[in-house]
C-alpha cells in the first residue's frame, strides 16, 4: 500500500524519535519471513525494549539523518527489517541473533552501536553484551571481592592462632 506525503512524514518522524533515543540499530533481511514468524518476533522485541519496525530504506534514511545511525545510510539496501534497542545496546542483537537460529531467511545486514557502522557478523558480538542487571550483578561482584578476600584472610589466621572458638562464641546468639 502506498503512503500519502503526510503519512511518510509521520513514518520518518516515529522513526527519527526512536533512533534519537535508542543505543543500537540491527537493520535484517526478512524476505521469506512468515507473518507468524513476524508476530512472534514483534511479541518479543515489545519484551525486550525493543522497537521493531519495516519501512522503505528511503525512508529510514530520512529518519537516521541527524542521529548517531547516519553512518548506516549507504548500507540500506533491500527489504529490511529495523531493529532498534531501546533500553539496552544489546536487545537488537539477542532478538534478531534468537530469530535467525529459527529461521534462515532472516539475516543480519547492518549493525550500528555508538555511530560506527559494524559488519553484519557483529550482531553476534552484540547479542552476548551483558543486560543492565547482569552488569550490575558483575560490578557489584568486583566491588566485594576485595571485602570478602580480607574477610577469609582474617578467618584464616584466626583459624591458625586456634581463635576460631573465641570467633564462634563472638558469633552465638545471645539468650535474655
């Protein structure tokens, strides 16, 4: 079906304002793709932060002009489908990468992280980034490694002066 001019203008604006706001872009070839396939990978791209849209390259052109995704303009070639993460840099990636073990005929094109364009294989590279929580969870780890090295030392030499007994009735509830 094709868009009036004001429909196109709403197309490229949609578009613009998520691009300004999003940390990755994973534009994929779908052609052969199912509209079951499809519904499915839309489901979870809403779950992931994840906008998921097809539009003509023309158009998504327009709509990165202006955002760190210009870099990406010359590789939009054929029908693509766009996918731009929203909470996190690598939900692109997991839901295109999770999809594409599926389904053959979808496959990555164009990968862009930070205004650098990225080879199709790097999608893979951006589906393994860690999720905010699991970063979270690595930082506080390396933070209380450290707390936790001196805690066993303390205990360890404790343990050879034999005040593990002292520690241990340090450690005992006391009764009222």
């Amino acid at each position: 079906m094709a868009l009036n001019l004001s429909q196109k203008q709403e197309v490229v604006a949609e578009l613009a304002e998520v691009a300004a706001k999003a940390h990755s872009l994973v534009a994929a070839e779908y052609a052969g793709t199912t509209v079951s396939q499809m519904t499915a990978m839309r489901k979870k791209a809403r779950e992931s932060g994840v906008f998921l849209k097809v539009v003509k390259n023309t158009l998504a052109a327009r709509a990165v002009a202006g955002t760190e995704f210009e870099v990406v303009q010359d590789a939009l070639v054929g029908p693509l489908l766009y996918a731009f993460s929203l909470e996190e840099p690598g939900a692109a990636g997991r839901v295109i990468k999770e999809f594409a073990k599926t389904n053959d005929k979808l496959i990555a094109k164009v990968v862009s992280v930070e205004g650098k364009l990225l080879p199709a294989a790097h999608v893979d590279v951006l589906a393994s980034l860690p999720t905010r929580q699991e970063a979270l969870a690595m930082l506080a780890r390396v933070l209380i490694e450290p707390i936790a090295m001196f805690a066993r030392a303390a205990k360890a030499v404790a343990d050879q002066q034999g005040g593990s007994d002292v520690v241990a009735a340090e450690e005992a509830p006391v009764e009222a």
